[in-house]
C-alpha cells in the first residue's frame, strides 16, 4: 500500500497523468464553446443548434452565425436545445428559452416533461421570431425543483433573402455593359466579345444558385460571374439566350430569377474605344446646308445679271 502511495505521490509531483485520480468534469458541449453555468463536476452538457445549409449549425459560437429569416415576413426559426445527462437522475423538468432580442420581445413557450425512467438526454425544439440582426437567446434547465440545474447562450442572426441577377456584354473598350431586361443588344459583327451572367446577393442571408457554373456560397455583397460566351467575334455570339436560375438560401428559401436577352450583329466595325456603332447624319439634314448654299448663289447671279441689263438700256437711251 505504502508502495502505491509513494508512486501516487512521484507522479503527481513531476505532472504526469494518473488515471482515476481525480474526476474531470464534462462541462463542454460536443458542438460549443464551455458551459461555464453547469454544475461543477457535473456530467451534464447543453447544446443548441438550427438547421442552415442542409445540417445542424451550432448556435453557441457568436464568430459562426447562424441564420434566420425576419420574422415581419412570417417566418419562424426552430431552435433546438438538448440537454445530454450524462447519467444524472432526473424525473421532473422543465427547459425554457428567453429571446429578449426576438420581434416584439415574443417568449417561445416553455418545454416541459415528466419521467418514470430517468432520461439519457432532454431535447426541445423553440420557435422564435427573428429580428433583423443578432438576436441573444438565453436557455435554462431546471430538473426535479431545482435539484440539476443548466443553462447556456447563443445567438441567432435575423437577414434578408435578396439578389440581382442579369446579363453583361464586353464592350469595344474593353468593358462589361449590363444588359437591361431583355433588351436586344446589336454588335458590329468584326468586334471581339464576350457574354457572361452575374448574380449578386444584395441582401443579408448566403444562398447557392445551384444550377449554375458554380454552387458555392454567395455570401452579403459578392458576386457570382459565370461566362456563357467567351471571347469571339460579334457574328458568333449572335443569338437569343435565356437562363432560369435556382437560388437557394441557407435557411431553405428558394428563387427562381428568369434572365434573358437577345445579341444582333450587324456589317460594320467599331473604332478602338467606340461602344457603340457611330452615328450616321440624317441624309436630308447633311442636304440641306448645300441647297441653301446654291440657292443664295443663283438668287446673286441673277440679281447681277438684271442690274447689267439694266445699264444697258439707259446707255442706249441716252445716246
């Protein structure tokens, strides 16, 4: 015995680890960060989590948001809080959830149940209405009249779903032109160009346009460019296109923008610099500075020619 002590004693003294020494307490959610509100050397762990991109998102790391749409537009996020037990003995208990950030203050109702065999986990799923921006969310567990007790916070982030997509067009000068609507663009049919399609999230919430050359995440104020036409002449690029997106969002939303436009080549070419084809002047408009010209000069030759005549006649006269 003596001999076990003294071991116990060495180890400990030069930090090396000694199993079943001393119980290390699980205080840490699989998916977050700490809890530091659980009982110390409890067992028990807490975690919440919302469905964003097709999987559960931990809502316990403020530096990875999770998403929710606003809820002016009828939209309700589902919160989900387990509570893991770890072994601990409980029968009675109830799980409640404050969003004191949530549209007009609104309090999910409480979770609650009761017992004949303790459980292995507790879980609940929260309805909360989401406002614009972070929204606190503050859970509390309360087991057999406060016997266990756990608590835990996280934050979900209210956005919008928006975009802008449409067509662009390479310029003479080397720039993309957007393409308005379904506007029919013409090209001189020797200029160097190129079509492409690009789709902007112009709101808060990431989404993929999953039928696109690229399904990444787009996220707040970027950019997803996708070139239909590479560089070739006018005359090659000659055509009606049409394309109907599929953008979907991180939180399940779906939109389908319809884009589409028409690319005409006409004879000519184009100066290094032009974007668009020059002007012609009105045939009857470049006339009439010369009929007016030539009608001043008639109207003269015969003024003089009268004048002439004129003399004559007074000369015969008066010899």
């Amino acid at each position: 015995m003596l001999t076990r002590v003294a071991a116990l004693l060495l180890a400990v003294g030069l930090g090396l680890p000694v199993a079943g020494a001393f119980p290390v307490p699980a205080h840490a959610a699989p998916d977050g960060p700490p809890q530091p509100d659980l009982p110390g050397g409890s067992a028990i762990s807490v975690s919440m989590t919302t469905q964003n991109d097709g999987h559960a998102v931990s809502l316990l790391d403020p530096a990875h948001p999770a998403w929710a749409h606003l809820a002016p537009t009828g939209a309700v996020a589902r919160v989900t809080a387990t509570v893991e037990l770890g072994g601990t003995a409980i029968h009675q208990w109830v799980a409640h959830l404050d969003a004191p950030d949530a549209f007009q203050g609104i309090t999910p109702a409480d979770c609650r149940g009761e017992e004949e065999a303790p459980p292995q986990q507790v879980s609940c799923t929260f309805a909360v209405q989401a406002a614009s921006g972070v929204n606190r969310l503050q859970f509390r567990f309360t087991a057999d009249h406060g016997a266990v007790n756990a608590r835990a916070d996280g934050t979900i982030t209210g956005g919008q779903f928006d975009w802008d997509a449409g067509w662009q067009v390479l310029d003479a000068a080397g720039h993309w032109s957007a393409v308005a609507g379904r506007q029919t663009v013409s090209l001189p049919a020797t200029l160097t160009s190129a079509l492409r399609y690009v789709v902007t999230n112009t709101g808060d919430i990431p989404f993929r346009a999953t039928n696109s050359c690229d399904d990444r995440l787009v996220t707040a104020h970027t950019r997803l460019v996708c070139v239909e036409r590479g560089m070739r002449p006018a005359q090659s690029l000659a055509r009606d296109y049409h394309e109907q997106l599929r953008l979907v969002d991180v939180v399940g939303a779906t939109a389908e923008p319809d884009i589409e436009a028409s690319i005409r080549s006409v004879a000519g070419s184009l100066p290094l610099g032009a974007t668009s084809a020059p002007s012609t002047p009105d045939a009857g408009a470049a006339l009439c500075p010369w009929l007016a010209a030539a009608t001043v000069g008639l109207g003269g030759a015969v003024t003089l020619v009268l004048l002439r005549a004129r003399r004559r006649r007074r000369r015969s006269a008066a010899g």
